[in-house]
C-alpha cells in the first residue's frame, strides 16, 4: 500500500494495486483525530475486503475539494466540538446523497449534538465503541450490501438478526477482554443481554386488517403515567437481586418509557431514552434504528433549537401501546 500525504495538512490518499486488480466492490474513507483508532479501522477494513481511498482527520471533511469518499464513510469524533459537528452536517448530506454508508463514533457527553446532526443518511452512531463494535458496524454494511439487505427482509427475522447480531458483539467482547484483562471491568460494563426468542410483534401483522380494525373500534387512552413508571420501577429492581442480563429487553423498555412520557407531554431525548433502555447506548441506538424503521420510533426535531432532536411514539405504536395496557386491565401493575 503506498500512502502520500502532503506536509502540513491533514489529507491523505490510499491506493492498493492488489485491490484495484482484485476489483474489490467496497470502498472506505476513514476520518479519526485520534492515530490509534485511525490505524485500527485501517487495518480492520482491509482485513474485512474494504479498500481504502481517503482520510484524515475531522476537521478534512470541511474541505470544498470535491473528493470521492468511497462506499463507506467512517468518522471517529470523540469529542466534537463545533468544527466537527459542522463537518458531520456535512459528510451526513453528501452519503444520502451519494447513498455512502455512514459510521460515526462518539461519547456520551457528545451523542446528543451528534444525533442532531445525522438526521440525512441513516448513519450508524457508535458511542464509545470497542475495536468489536466498529468491526460489527462493517460487517453490518457488508450484510446489506451483499444482498441480504434488512429492509427485504420480515420484521420478525429484522427483530432476530438484530439480536443475532447483538450476540455476535456479546461474543467478540469477550474475547477481546481475556486478550486485554485490565479492561475487563469496563467492558463488562457496556455489554447487554439479548434473547433469541422474537415472537411476531401485532405491528408486523397483516397491515390492511390493522387497518381496519382502527377503523371499527377507537384507540383506548393511553395508561395513567404513573402505573406506566411504577411498571418500569419494578423490572429495573430485578437487578438488585438477579443478573440484568437475565432480563434484557431494551426495545420494551424504551417502549415503555416513551408510553410514559407521551402521557405526561413530555420529551425524551436520545441519551435519556439509551438510558431507559438499560444497555449500553451503542446497542440501544441500533434498537433505535431498528424500532424507528419499524415504523414504532420516530424522530422529531426541536423547534427551539434545529441542532437538537427527540424520539417519540408513532401513532402506530401508541395505539399498539394502549390497547396492550387496556387489555391487561387491573392486572397492568403487575405486567413484568
């Protein structure tokens, strides 16, 4: 691999004779202020069949230049301050435009600016990943484009290769912590439990039926607010007493919570949702994605401020929701 740079700047350019010759179909551009992360996806992607053909650091994305960024877009952005998230504004128009798979890493102090910025392309958000999350975010663009592509697919085999895939990453955490014990602790922190059960949701159910049921019998209210937040009091103190990853299930329990706020007229932010959902915000932001597609999540931007978004019910999911609750009747309170 020859790599030029010009002195100075923080632009450089990746060719590979092998892999023009192989004529690989998958490019990547990777943009990181840090060297470590950028040498890992570096050497990450080409592992994975990935050819490299742009990078830098952040602040590069800003360039007028018209560049070919490749297939791929990877965008490691720690701590983005306002250069950065200008440059994510526009690296987010430029994929949905070209139809570029877009990556962007982060922390936590930062998701909320970030999400506000990627609202164009779909991307994938990754918050404080481990060298597995970002190669699980590339094998993800490899499944899609290879064929298998998830909105092809039904919802319930969407629902279980989202958990599959939330297992592989289980797995690959592992392991890269019995290769870097001092890290343990941390990493068993951020992992989350997923089951492969997925029974087929009433949501993905017949659409014309479900129609027509609306149309037959009106939407119960929504649950008081207040058994909804006992509700979810309870399955979160299942933890003091028994492993939580016994009981992973962070799509119900954004569900719930945003059942909840929808009640009370209130807004939950993106960070206070991956809270809610009990596993960490990397895995929350694919169940996110996943809900929101779906047809369960949407976004909705803040009026007062364009660089803020929230996430709330669709309609859909808060007619799901109260029927649910008002089928349970007296027995919601104990609905675990």
């Amino acid at each position: 691999m020859q790599e030029s740079e010009h002195m100075g700047q923080a632009n450089f350019v990746y060719t590979s004779a092998a892999n023009d010759a192989a004529g690989l179909p998958l490019t990547i551009s990777v943009f990181a202020d840090r060297d470590h992360v950028a040498a890992q996806v570096r050497d990450d992607a080409e592992a994975a069949g990935f050819r490299l053909v742009a990078g830098g650091k952040v602040a590069a994305l800003l360039d007028d230049e018209a560049r070919a960024l490749g297939d791929v877009v990877l965008v490691d952005c720690p701590q983005p301050d306002g250069a950065a998230l200008a440059a994510l504004t526009r690296i987010d128009l430029r994929a949905a435009h070209t139809g570029a798979h877009l990556i962007v890493s982060t922390n936590v102090a930062g998701l909320e600016d970030v999400f506000g910025c990627l609202d164009q392309s779909g991307p994938q958000i990754l918050v404080e990943p481990t060298r597995a999350d970002r190669v699980i975010a590339l094998g993800r663009v490899l499944g899609q484009v290879s064929g298998a592509r998830l909105r092809e697919l039904s919802e319930e085999d969407r629902l279980v290769l989202l958990r599959l895939t939330e297992q592989v990453g289980q797995i690959a955490q592992r392991l890269e912590r019995l290769e870097a014990p001092l890290r343990a602790v941390e990493a068993q922190d951020r992992e989350g439990a997923f089951r492969f059960e997925s029974p087929r949701p009433a949501f993905a159910q017949n659409e014309a039926e479900a129609s027509d049921r609306l149309v037959r019998a009106a939407r119960p209210p929504l649950p008081d607010p207040r058994l909804v937040r006992r509700i979810i009091r309870q399955r979160q103190m299942r933890a003091r007493f028994f492993d939580g990853d016994l009981f992973g299930d962070p799509a119900w329990d954004m569900l719930l919570d945003l059942t909840a706020a929808r009640a009370e007229h209130t807004r939950v932010s993106v960070t206070s949702l991956c809270i809610a959902s009990g596993v960490p915000p990397t895995t929350a932001l694919r169940w996110i994605g996943q809900l929101t597609d779906a047809g369960l999540f949407q976004r909705v931007e803040d009026d007062s401020d364009r660089r803020r978004a929230f996430i709330t019910l669709t309609d859909k999911a808060a007619d799901c929701m109260a029927r649910y609750f008002a089928e349970l009747g007296t027995n919601a309170a104990r609905a675990l």
